[in-house]
C-alpha cells in the first residue's frame, strides 16, 4: 500500500507503515486485555459499556489503533480503564480561562491552596510532558496536588473523561496521534467552544419545537495556564462539557452510535450484548427503528445547515442514540463542537468581529460544509448502522440481509424527502435524492499526506439514496 501511494501521488511518507503495524499491534493488545480478567467484571451501565465497546471501531481509517506513546492500555476505553485524574494547583496570576468553568471544580480533586486555582489534568499527558513541568513547579506557578478522590472512565475518543457522580465530561489535550490527529486542543479551538456553546445554545432551544428529540451537549469553558512554555496552554488545557442528566428524558439511556456498528466478536468481551438493540428483532421491527433513528438524527443536522449555516459533524462518534425502555430511539445527543463550522457565507459579520486565526478554523463555504456534513451524516454514520442493522438477520441468509438493507434505504429517503418538502428543495437535496455519487473523505490521502483534516479532500461513493425525484421538486 505504501509503496502504491507513493506511486500515486508522488509524496513518501516513512511513519505510514509504522504507523500500520502500531495499529495492528495496538488492536492485538486490546483483545488480549479483553480476554483477561477484566473482561469477566461485568459492566452494568450500558453508556459506559458503549463508549468502551470500540475494538475494531474506525475500520476504515488507515491506521485506527496506533498509538505510540508508552503506557498506552492503563488509559484505553476499549481495555475497560478506570483512572483518577491528577490535579495541578495554578497560580492565580498564570491561570488561563474562559466561560463557565465551575464544573471542572467536581470532579472529586483537592482544594487548591490560597492564592491557587484547580485544574484537572490526564495522568498520561503529565507523563508524556514529562519534565516540561519543572520550572513551572520549581518556581511555585504550579502545585502538584496529586490524584483526584474517585476513577473517571475514558469514553470512545480516549481523551475525553465521563465522571458519572459529577456528570461532567473532561475534555483533555493528548500528544497522542489518534486515527489521523495527534489530539492536541489549539488555543483557537478553545477559544472557538466557548463561541459556539453561546452562538448554538439559542439556536438549539428555537428548535425544540420541531425536533424536541435533538440535544446538544455545550462545551462552555475551559482551563489551562499561561506560561514562559507557550506550548503547555495548549498541552494543559481541559475543556468542561456538559453532563448527560439534565438533557436526558425520563427512561432514555443514551448509547453511543458507533457501538452499534460494533462487529459481535466471538471472543469474551467488556461490552456487554446489550449495548446494541438488534440481534433477535424481526425485519419490520428493524426497519421501524431505523426509520425512527433516521427521522430523528438527519432532519435537525440538515435544518442546522441550510437554515442556520451551522455545519456539524454527527459522525459514529460525535452522536449518542437515546433509546427508550424498549430499546426505540427516542432522542439524539450531538457532542463535540471541536468540528463544528460556520458557512462563512451566513456569518460574514461574527466572523470578522474574531481573531483571524479563530475564525479561519470556523469557516467553511458552503460545498466545503456539505461535503462534511453529507459524509458524517451518511457514509460514516447512517451506512454503518444500515449495514450493522442488516448483519442482524439470521446467519447465511444474505438475500434477506439485501432486501433488508434496500428498505432501510428507501425509508430513509422518504425521511428525507418529507424534510424537503417542509423545508425546501436545496440543490444539495436534489443531487442527493436524484443519486449523485456521496462524498467520503480521504482519511488515507490525509495520513499519507500529513495534513490538517479540514484540508481533508473527498471521494465519491455510490449513493443508495438514488431515485426520480418526487413530482413538486420539479421546476
């Protein structure tokens, strides 16, 4: 494969096949851990399960897996870790911040000193500063106030910490490279939170109404320090966002979407067989769940979109399925505002009020925003759980599993149909419908090319949506 892309484009890139074998190594150790003792401690909250159920999770990314940092399995979701976070005392006058940030002071540390704020801090990205901290401490700007007083547990994107008892989620920078990106949170994309928490939490509430379903978790402050090393804003920095209770309707239980894609593995694993709805369920009660899903997950994103400018990126693992008592989606949870983006087109005025660096990383135009958009939406998100749903039906049955995974499709374009008819007939719609090609992003020309992933280029894919477009969207 290296040597092909090398052919291909011109460009060498000598991490790409360390890279590979890291993630084949990386995958090799997470089973090993699975099948160890701590795959018999059962896990009775079905969320946390999900969010540590990713084993083969991002199975079309290049090198899904690597992490090459050591030390790596103590803190990894899919191995079941539970950790304490570490907590730093900051100097008032080298404290950083900006929002709300009182929740970061629940989440089980110390009291600071007089004279001294908390900030939490992840274990592995202490050790992975490693003596960067020094002069720092010798010179009293910051105090080590040691582990917190209860274990948070790491979700799906592994730098990001769910403390159940304060229902908080943590939000850390790793100098790990994670899928495509060493998960680091520049100091524009704080700054750019705290923005759309503000800018999104009015637009969500006028949306209530028409899709009372559709939840937004808000990131609507963050802490880290100023210092000589100007790196270690970036590298401290924990972004508060917000917790699962208050959102959620009475008897949902939030799911992360990603594990319902999640291949059923033979072997004795964490994930417990409940965390997906669908083994066992007849067609027509498929085919009402994804209806049901789909209804309540595309219609707000594209309403967002065409009616607000704002693009989301409601890939597997930026989406919580709310699933009532019986198992039915009842809700949807979108989290993440680090690949949220503004349709510069909509937004020309708030843009240019911003610091020129914070409101490049928010723009996008508008074919720019569609492509992300229609490939989280679609190919990364609804492709997955479609075909998941149709690897439900009974073993070797593959003419079921076709006409299953075709009317999963033909009910999803009915959704999307009654949502153009109600909203108006795009020109994106339109080419969607009518069956232009889907746009999937090169997540192996980005790795091989080591670039930023908002320069992430796209290739067309087949479209299941195809069809004649119903009669009013004709001119």
């Amino acid at each position: 494969i290296a040597t092909e892309l090398t052919l291909a484009t011109g460009v060498t890139n000598d991490e790409f096949t360390g890279q590979v074998h890291g993630s084949h190594a990386a995958l090799a150790t997470i089973l090993r851990a699975r099948r160890g003792p701590a795959a018999r401690r059962p896990i009775e909250d079905r969320y946390l399960a999900s969010e540590q159920a990713l084993v083969s999770g991002h199975r079309f990314h290049p090198a899904p897996k690597a992490r090459a940092a050591g030390g790596w399995l103590r803190y990894a979701p899919e191995a079941g870790a539970r950790f304490p976070l570490r907590f730093l005392g900051v100097r008032d006058d080298v404290l950083a911040a900006e929002g709300d940030t009182a929740a970061l002071d629940r989440l089980g540390g110390p009291p600071a000193p007089p004279g001294y704020q908390l900030l939490p801090a992840h274990p592995w990205q202490l050790r992975l500063l490693g003596d960067r901290l020094a002069p720092a401490r010798r010179s009293g700007l910051l105090v080590d106030l040691g582990p917190g007083t209860r274990d948070v547990a790491p979700t799906s994107s592994v730098r990001t910490v769910y403390d159940r008892q304060a229902d908080v989620f943590a939000k850390f920078s790793l100098h790990v490279r994670i899928t495509n990106c060493v998960r680091t949170s520049t100091w524009y994309e704080l700054a750019a939170s705290v923005l759309l928490t503000g800018l999104l939490r009015p637009v969500f509430a006028g949306l209530r109404t028409a899709y009372p379903g559709t939840v937004l978790l808000g990131e609507p402050g963050y802490r880290t320090v100023a210092l000589a090393d100007r790196d270690l804003y970036q590298g401290l920095a924990v972004i508060a966002r917000d917790g699962l209770g208050r959102h959620l309707a009475p008897g949902v239980t939030p799911v992360l979407a990603a594990a319902l894609t999640e291949p059923t593995l033979t072997e004795p694993t964490l994930a417990e067989p409940a965390v997906a709805p669908f083994a066992g369920r007849d067609p027509d009660w498929l085919i009402g769940w994804w209806e049901a899903y789909v209804g309540l997950l595309a219609p707000p994103v594209l309403h967002l979109l065409f009616a607000h400018g704002v693009v989301l990126e409601p890939h597997l693992q930026n989406v919580l399925a709310g699933l009532d008592t019986g198992d039915w989606p009842a809700q949807v949870v979108l989290r993440d505002l680090e690949g949220v983006k503004l349709v510069a087109a909509r937004h020309e005025g708030l843009l240019a009020g911003l610091p020129p660096r914070v409101a490049r990383g928010l723009a996008y135009d508008r074919e720019r925003g569609w492509n992300r958009v229609a490939y989280c939406l679609f190919v990364n998100h609804l492709a997955e759980v479609a075909a998941a749903i149709a690897d439900a039906c009974p073993a070797r049955d593959q003419a079921l599993a076709e006409r299953l995974e075709a009317e999963l499709w033909h009910r999803a374009r009915r959704v999307l149909a009654r949502f153009a008819r109600t909203h108006g007939w795009t020109p994106e719609l339109r080419a969607l419908l009518s069956g232009v090609p889907l746009p999937a992003k090169a997540n192996l020309k980005v790795r091989w090319a080591r670039a930023a992933d908002r320069e992430a280029s796209y290739v067309p894919v087949r479209n299941p949506l195809a069809g004649l477009l119903p009669e009013p969207a004709l001119p």
